[in-house]
C-alpha cells in the first residue's frame, strides 16, 4: 500500500510541477510509468485502473506545448534531423505495408506503437533546450535504471536468467540488460560532469544498475556495454581524461567483485554463435540459423513481410528443432522471432526498412565525429562528455542489437532526441539571440 501511495504521490508532484516549474518533470512521470509500471506490481490493486503511459505522455505533451514561449527556440523542427527524418519515414512505410502484411493484427500494433514513439520523440526534443534538461533526462533514465536495478535484486535468476523484471519491452532478460547496460553509459556522464554528493550518488545508482546488469546474464548487452564504453573513451572531454580513467577502474574492480560464476559461464558462450558442435549453447546457435532462413524471407519479400514476419515465416524457413512454443501442447503455433535488428527490418520492412535503418547507423556513426569535433571548438567540456555518453548509449543499443531485436527498444528515441539537441547547442556558432525568451530553470542542480 505505501508503494501505491509513493507512486501515485510521485505522479501528482510530478504533474503539478511540469507546468508550474518545468516540462521535464512531465518526462520523468512517463519514465515512472515505464520503468515501475503499476500494472506488474503487486500492489497496483491500490492504484485508479489508468492508463499511466497515455496519461504521463498527455501531461508532458501539454507542458511542452503550455511552456513553449519559455522553452529556448530550436533551429530546426524535430522531424528536420536525420533521426526524426528517418524513423518518420520507417513509421509512414509500415502503414503503407498494412495491406500485404502477414499477421495484420501485429503489424496495426506496432504501426501504432512507432507513431507513440514519435510523439516521445518530439516531447524529449523539445524538453532539452539547454545542458541542464539534457542533463536531467539522462538522469530520469539513470533513476529509472537503478529502480530496475533494485527489482532485479528482489527477483533474482529463475534458470540461469532474469525475466519478468519490467513491464513491456522489460519483461525479458536480453532487453532488461541492454536499457541497464544504457544506464551504466549514462550515469558514466552523471559520474563526470557532477561533484559533490551529487557524484557519490551518481555511483551509488552505477553500482546498483551495474549488480542487476549482472544477474540479467546478457551476452549481446555485455558486448553493448563494452562498446557503449569505448565510444564514451574516444569522445570524452579531454578535460575529465582523469574522471573518466578514475571511474573505469572503480567500475572494472566493482564488476569484478560483483559476477558470478553463472555470468561468467554465459559469457563465454559468445562464440557459440558460429559453433557447430554439439557442445554449443543451442541458443547461441540459433541465432545464426534465425539469420539464414531470414536471408531467404527477405528475397521472398523485398517489400517486407510486416511486423512480426519473422515469427510468422519461421515454420516455413526453419527447422523444427530451432522453433519455440508459447506454451506446453502449443506445437501447431511454433515459432521462432528474429534476433538481430538489421535482419528484423529486411525481413519485416524489407529493402526500405534496411535502407532507413543503416542511415540510422551511419548516422551513429557520424555523431560520434562530430562530438568528438566539438572538443577542437572550446565547446562546454560537460557539454562533451554529455554528448559521448548519449552517443555511447547508442552504440550499446546497436551492438547488442545484433543478437537481439531492439526494433521497438524506446531507449533509444529518448536517446536520439537528447542527442540531436546537444549537437545543436554544441556546434551553434553565434550566440543566441538576446531578444529570445530564456530557458526555463529546470532542477536546482547547484555545482
């Protein structure tokens, strides 16, 4: 009952003060009812039957638009970027699909669902005008994390894995520790860019996330995670190269004594994928056999087989052995989804889908250029390290991507959004114009 009443305490103060303080606390209200999602808790008997999710996204969405003459000006519409070019694109191709998609049902759903992502998009966009909101949206992420982090730990394995964890979209291990590997890169920049208490905390929360990282058990995520690590390495400022080295090794020696014999077996499974031999993990295994008969779907639908074809087309592509149940004596409805993002979007979106999603990555890619120019331009150091943890957190969604589909992963809208802006203000080569209204304070992180 005293968690009902702390959540609901913390939605209506988060409510109130999106529009008498801040658009960004609306944002932290949706994150709340991502990240605990009443429904999947035991006490959600206590809690008005509400659609938390719509709701929190109305009252940001309202903020945004009530707080717009204050929120700093934009250079650009949202949708004039390269990621919200492109995810508008890959969401108004999936509609245009409706007619030949396989399982229509599916494909409405998540038609839908990219439009809802969309919006997040736009909010996310609107709310970082300044440093500080980028800030404080990585540390709405950051929280969110570390109460995954204390979930995990209450839960604990079930076989060797982690599910059930989170709501939607958090409710298997793979994904669960892929949004905390994205955690660990963002609380990284809340470790660099803070002093104080504010950085004792910032590694109280790293170490929490870090622990139920762990217990997730994610082979594709630990190689996100170590890539997510080098990306914020090369893009750092150079003026927190002794922070960074500081927190590495804390976070090396903290990992070290935080794994366990079952993580480390698992991990050494990585290879497994291209093994043939009886010996191997099967799961690993599958993986590669998913990705030959996916080759063969997408040259049998180059337009794309619709959401979800994978699994709709396995009976068909792949062998018996490698195909899964939803329940016991469920044989006729075998079935096997994709576990790559790339080979989900040539399947399921076809060439467009593929096209659309390797500019996304190319653009990636370019970004983490570009904060890394931001260093030769006497940009805010902070500003930088911000910038290299977002990109990072990226990086973690595309290289763990390749053994999972993290089609729908929100993380990385909220990411690209906060991103996008930070380059804006970053590479902004005049001062704003002294005529425009001034960003609206946000939490009073003093230094």
């Amino acid at each position: 009952m005293l968690s009902a009443l702390a959540f609901l305490a913390f939605c209506v103060v988060c409510s109130i003060w999106a529009f008498t303080r801040h658009p960004v606390y609306g944002f932290y209200f949706y994150l709340a009812s991502f990240y605990v999602h009443p429904p999947s808790r035991w006490w959600s008997y206590a809690l008005p039957d509400l659609r938390w999710a719509l709701l929190s996204a109305a009252i940001t969405v309202l903020a945004v638009m009530f707080h717009r003459g204050r929120l700093a000006p934009k250079p650009a519409p949202w949708i004039a970027n390269t990621p919200g070019t492109v995810l508008t694109l890959y969401t108004v191709w999936m509609w245009i699909q409706m007619p030949w998609a396989l399982d229509f049902p599916t494909h409405f759903s998540g038609s839908v669902q990219y439009l809802k992502y969309l919006v997040a998009i736009w909010f996310v966009y609107r709310i970082c005008d300044s440093k500080e909101t980028i800030r404080q949206v990585m540390l709405g992420h950051v929280l969110g994390c570390t109460v995954l982090g204390i979930f995990c730990q209450f839960t604990g394995r079930s076989g060797g894995r982690l599910d059930g964890v989170g709501g939607p979209g958090l409710d298997e291990a793979n994904a669960l520790a892929m949004f905390l590997a994205t955690g660990v890169i963002c609380c990284f920049g809340l470790f660099m860019t803070w002093s104080g208490w504010r950085r004792w905390a910032a590694l109280l929360m790293l170490a929490i996330i870090g622990n139920g990282f762990v217990l997730a058990n994610s082979r594709g995520a630990f190689l996100g995670l170590v890539a997510g690590g080098l990306t914020v390495m090369l893009c750092k400022a150079r003026e927190h190269r002794r922070v960074f080295w500081a927190i590495a090794m804390v976070g090396i020696v903290g990992f070290a004594v935080i794994v366990d014999t079952t993580f480390i077996e698992r991990m050494f499974t990585i290879g497994d994928v291209v093994e043939q031999s009886e010996d191997a993990d099967i799961s690993a295994r599958s993986r590669m056999e998913i990705m030959k008969a996916q080759v063969h779907m997408a040259a049998d639908y180059p337009l794309g087989a619709g959401h979800r074809g994978t699994a709709e087309l396995s009976p068909r592509y792949l062998d018996r052995k490698w195909l899964t149940t939803s329940g016991v004596g469920d044989e006729s409805e075998a079935a096997r989804s994709s576990h790559n993002t790339f080979m989900t979007t040539l399947v399921e979106q076809g060439i467009p889908g593929a096209i659309l999603f390797l500019i996304l990555v190319f653009w990636i890619f370019g970004a983490v250029v570009r904060v890394r120019r931001l260093n030769r331009m006497n940009v805010d150091p902070e500003l930088i390290t911000l910038g290299s943890c977002l990109v990072g957190g990226l990086m973690v969604v595309i290289v763990a991507g390749n053994s999972t589909d993290y089609l729908l992963a929100e993380v990385q809208f909220w990411l690209y959004a906060a991103l996008v802006s930070l380059l804006q203000i970053g590479e902004a080569r005049k001062p704003a114009n002294a005529l425009a209204p001034a960003p609206l304070s946000p939490l009073p992180l003093r230094r």
